[in-house]
C-alpha cells in the first residue's frame, strides 16, 4: 500500500489522520515538525504528503518549498487551520496538490477522496 | 474609532466567530450556539477590572496575529467544560483524556482550528494576509493575566471583542476573544 507522510507538530491532530488512513490501508509515517518532515520526504520519498502550515522550527510553506527544490514530485496535500485565501493561493502556487481545511471530519470522505485522487496522479 | 468603524467591526466579526462555531459544530457533531459579539473599546489597565469572566482559571489557548491591526486571540474554556471537550474528541483506545499531554494535545487543536477559523475569515474580509506571531499555546492561568502580558503600555487603548459558544447538549461553555491595538497599525 503507498506510504503517505504526514508532517503536523500536533499529535492529536497525526492521530486522527493516522487512525482515517490506516482503516483504508494506507501506511502512515508521522513528522512533528517540517525540519524532521524534510528530512523524512527525502529519505522515504513517500506516495503523499499531508502537510500542515503553522509549526515550529519550520513551517509547512517552508517545509513544502524544501521539498520541492529537493526535486521531489509527490503530491502533497496541505492539511491546515489556516482558512486564508492568500495562504492557499501561495501553497498552490509552491506546487501543493490541494489544500484542506481542518477540522477533518473523521467520518467524511473527504480526506481519503483527496488522497485517493493525488495518487491517481 | 468611529460609531461607523464599530458597525464595521462588529459585521466583521460576528461572521468571523460563526466560523469558529461552525468549526466547532464539525468537531463535536453537536449544535453550538455563538452569541452576538461584544465589542469594547478599554484602556489595557482596565483589564483586571473587567467582568469577573476575565478573572476565572481558564483553560485557554492563545495564538497572536499581525496585519493591518495587530493582536492576540484566545479560546478560554472553565475548566469542567474544557475536561468534557477533551473527553468528547480523545475517543481514539490509544488516547487517555485524563493523561495531561491529552488533554494538552487536544486543547491546543481545537484552539488552534477555531482562532485561526475566526482570524482566517477577518483576514479574507479584509482581504489582507495575516501573519501569526507564534503557534497556538495552551496555558492555564487567568484569562487577563494572560491578555496583558502583550502590553507594555498600561494606557494604551485597546479593542476586546468577545462571543460565548455553548454547545447545550455536551454542557461545553468556552470564550472566544480578541484583543486588538488598532493604532499601531503596520
């Protein structure tokens, strides 16, 4: 089953993705932050990235340039409470596949639709 | 401010913390109210004399912002409510709410998704970028204690604006707030 990473400095927040994804089978490995998540992306190189955008040590906008400067091409779907229309316009234009909205409803199929199609890519 | 800038500021963010409700609603599965916001304008000494809601133990979470206005919101709950908004998402086997880096963890989530609902929205409407000033924290202290430890000077005039959320059937009562210090504009 594809790997997906998922970089998120809140654990709760891993957990809910991880406990989604893993019911469908996907293989869940888990950042605290984008410095660990960079060096994850390279040594991994994952199917997917989830990525969020307010962390510390380094942020997702960051993490997701570093990641594609590494000339990396997985797709990488920004997971975020960041509801800003300029963050969502500076992620995509970064080359983040899409870019999501928390809350994630746990039983919606939003997020296991989104992954679905990035890795039909 | 004028009456005008008031009106306009209330418009703002009455839209703004339904955001946050609707936010909420999605995480709890469970109606929430929001009241109508209350928007004052108060000298950062008068903070301590403010309602007795401000001089509650809080379990809060604050995340400040920077923009056209800079500022610090937070999410404040009782400390009851905030123990059964915790049991309510921590359901996962592998999460123990009563554990504090749960309760932590949970907490600062749900602070994080609602102020940056609130802040996210103000800033689409405005149609500007808001910068965060640091990511959300999650303290348990007095709410004013906690509001004044941005400000340096004890006479500078500040905007508090806040809305109760209630969601009656899980007996959940928080505070969203924002304090804002409108002239020193960036």
């Amino acid at each position: 089953m594809p790997n997906i990473l998922v970089i998120d400095d809140s654990w709760f927040q891993r957990a809910s993705i991880r406990s989604i994804l893993e019911e469908l089978g996907y293989h869940i490995l888990e950042a605290e932050n984008g410095r660990i998540g960079l060096l994850m992306a390279v040594k991994h190189e994952p199917d997917c990235v989830l990525l969020d955008v307010l962390m510390p040590e380094m942020d997702g906008i960051t993490t997701l340039r570093k990641i594609r400067e590494q000339e990396l091409s997985m797709p990488i779907i920004m997971v975020t409470a960041d509801t800003q229309d300029t963050t969502k316009q500076q992620c995509l234009q970064l080359g983040a596949q899409q870019v999501l909205h928390k809350p994630i409803d746990p039983d919606g199929d939003l997020l296991p639709t989104v992954v679905q199609q990035a890795l039909a890519r | 401010m004028s009456h005008l800038d008031l009106q306009s500021l209330h418009s703002t963010l009455n839209q703004a913390m339904h955001k946050a409700a609707e936010s909420l609603n999605t995480l709890l599965r469970t109606s929430v109210d929001v009241s109508a916001p209350d928007i004052q304008l108060v000298q950062a000494d008068e903070l301590e004399r403010l309602e007795t809601l401000l001089q509650q133990q809080q379990a809060m979470v604050h995340l400040g912002f920077s923009s056209m206005v800079s500022g610090t919101s937070v999410l404040a709950f009782q400390t009851d409510s905030a123990t059964r908004l915790v049991k309510q998402l921590a359901h996962a086997p592998s999460m123990n709410p009563d554990e504090p880096m749960i309760r932590t963890a949970v907490l600062t989530e749900v602070g994080n998704i609602l102020l940056s609902a609130v802040l996210g929205d103000m800033a689409n409407q405005w149609q500007r970028h808001l910068l965060y000033t640091c990511v959300p924290t999650y303290v348990e202290d007095r709410l004013a204690h906690v509001l004044q430890q941005d400000l340096n000077d004890p006479h500078a005039q500040i905007i508090l604006a806040h809305t109760h959320l209630h969601a009656p059937e899980l007996d959940i009562n928080g505070l969203l707030l924002l304090l804002c210090h409108p002239f020193e504009a960036t």
